[in-house]
C-alpha cells in the first residue's frame, strides 16, 4: 500500500467538453483534503486456451495431470520470457471441454503479448505430452480480453486496484457544493440500485470509463480494454458530516513498456508522472501508474457524483461542452 504524497499532472486526451474540468475539480477536492490511500490487491495477466477431448473422464484426468505438471509448465512458459513469471493456472471444466487460466507476472508490460506467446508454447507441450488433448484456440474467452467478465471481476485481470480519502464537511460544501449525506444518497440509489434494476454486474459506478479511457488514449493503452478495465464500484459513506469516498477497479489492464507506449507522445506522457519505460524493480512503474490512474478515477467520481447532487450537470455541460459551428 502506498500514499500518494506527489503530486502528479495526468494526462487525458478526450473530445468530451467538460471531462477535463470535472476531474480537475475532484482533484481540487482531493488535494485540499489530504493524500489519497492506494492498494494493488492482485496484479497478473491472464490467457485461457480451451482444450477438447473425447470424454469429460478425459477431461477431469486432464485436469489432474495439470496440476501436477504445474513446475514443469511453469518453466516452459518463463523459458519464452526474461520478465514474465507464472503465477497460477486456474482450471475450468464444461463437459469435455477445458480451459486454462493461466495467470502471469509481467513486469511492467500490460502482458498481453508476453502471456499468449508463454500459452503457445505451453500448449504445445501439452499436446506432446498428454494423449487426446486437444487446443481448439489459445485464447479461450475465459481469459477475458476485451470483454466484460464475472471472471475478471472476481478473479482480477492486470491490477486490481483500490483507492480512497476522506473530504472534510467544508471542503464539500465549499469546493463541491454538496452534502456527504446528498452524495452519498446519489451513491446508493444511482450507481448501486440503479444498476442493479438495469440488470448490470459490472458497472457499479457513475463514470469509471470516461477517465480510463481518456487516461489509455494518452498514454497508449489497448484502447479496446477499456470495457473490461473501467469495470468496478464506487462505495461512499457519511461519516459526521465528512465523505469517505473510495473506488475498486478489478481489471485494471495497463503498462509502461511495449505497445503504443512507444510511440512518441505517448512515452512523453507516461514520463509526465513519472513512469515512462521499465521500473526499478521491474513491475514498479507500471504499479504506480495503476495508483496514479485509480487516484484520478477516485478524482472524476467524487465531481460528477457532486455534479448531480447538486443538479449541475446539465449547466456544466452547457457551460463547458464542445458547441463548434461550422
């Protein structure tokens, strides 16, 4: 766990008017009220390919043999990586099909790359090596990538991150322009209640995806993981007149090395905070640029929840929105 006592400029890039004005005021807040607490609860990549077989007595004998073979697969995969370590291979079973889960340390690359090629070569040794086991895909949908998941939820995929402070009674009402109670109740009924009745698993929250998304554009992100890394929840609690405030984000999918974070004004935003290029140790960068972003998810959350407390949304964005004339 780490406090952060820095301070950062995080970059953005949106064409949404009014995005940029709405987490600095929540990043106004935040810094009149003290540091933000961060905490990586798992950090690790994950790929599943999905294997056939005759019978599912196949499949559960399958299933066993894998986890006794797990040292030797392990080092199969980290001969194919001088970052990557495997950490788990979390088993799944439907009928005669099986999918494993393999999950990966990769420093301070996303990992994508660095998982599926460990996994091709993992499923060649098992296809060598274990009779009628068969590899339909090396990347199963059980992985999840690019896609919304239970799996991710709850298993984590990239950081699982936390981050979370408490704004003092005069700082919301002076900077925010609300109530702890006024907000929390928007809390509850909104992002809780209000997804929960709209049949949502994933979306506990009022905007996770404005920030991370603006956050992946600058820094050369996979745009495309954006569905699965603004996945998380918002919790709020009154407490005397202060806010406690706090985000989760369960599949936070983000590096500082390979990728579009070669290209130019890309590396030269992730050099802004600090966390350009590999860490030392390797992984560190790539961890503090979870914190930084989970900080400024925290930042976007605590304005607009403020925002519609207070019925300022709609003024806002007519205030501060894109109105281009041709």
């Amino acid at each position: 766990m780490i406090t952060l006592k820095e301070s950062f400029f995080v970059p953005m890039a949106t064409t949404e008017g009014a995005l940029i004005a709405s987490v600095n005021r929540g990043m106004k807040a935040i810094h009149e009220s003290g540091e933000v607490i961060t905490k990586i609860f798992f950090d690790g990549m994950a790929r599943a390919p999905v294997f056939k077989f005759n019978s599912i007595k196949d499949a559960y004998n399958f299933v066993r043999w894998v986890k006794d073979s797990f040292n030797k697969i392990k080092d199969i995969a980290e001969s194919t990586t001088s970052h990557g370590k495997l950490l788990d291979i979390q088993t799944f079973i439907l009928s005669n099909n099986v999918w494993l889960r393999f999950v990966f340390e990769t420093g301070d690359a996303m990992g994508m790359n660095m998982a599926t090629i460990a996994s091709e070569e993992i499923c060649d040794f098992i296809e060598n090596n274990f009779e009628g086991a068969t590899c339909i895909a090396v990347s199963g949908n059980m992985c999840s990538d690019k896609k919304q998941s239970i799996t991710n939820t709850v298993f984590g995929r990239g950081k699982s991150v936390s981050a979370e402070i408490i704004i003092p009674k005069d700082t919301v009402k002076n900077i925010l322009h609300t109530t702890a109670e006024a907000i929390t109740e928007v809390n509850l009924r909104k992002n809780w209640l209000g997804s929960a009745r709209a049949g949502n698993i994933y979306q506990f929250n009022a905007h996770f995806a404005n920030i991370i998304a603006a956050i992946f554009l600058a820094t050369g992100q996979d745009m495309a993981q954006v569905v699965e890394s603004s996945s998380g929840y918002t919790w709020t609690e009154n407490r005397d007149g202060d806010l406690y405030i706090s985000i989760t984000l369960p599949s936070l999918e983000i590096g500082t090395v390979g990728g579009g974070t070669r290209l130019p004004t890309q590396r030269e935003a992730l050099s802004i905070m600090g966390v350009e290029g590999s860490g030392d140790p390797a992984g560190s960068n790539a961890k503090k640029f979870a914190e930084i972003t989970a900080a400024s998810v925290l930042s976007g959350e605590l304005n607009l929840l403020s925002a519609l407390a207070n019925k300022e949304l709609g003024k806002a964005h007519k205030k501060l929105g894109r109105n281009l004339k041709a």
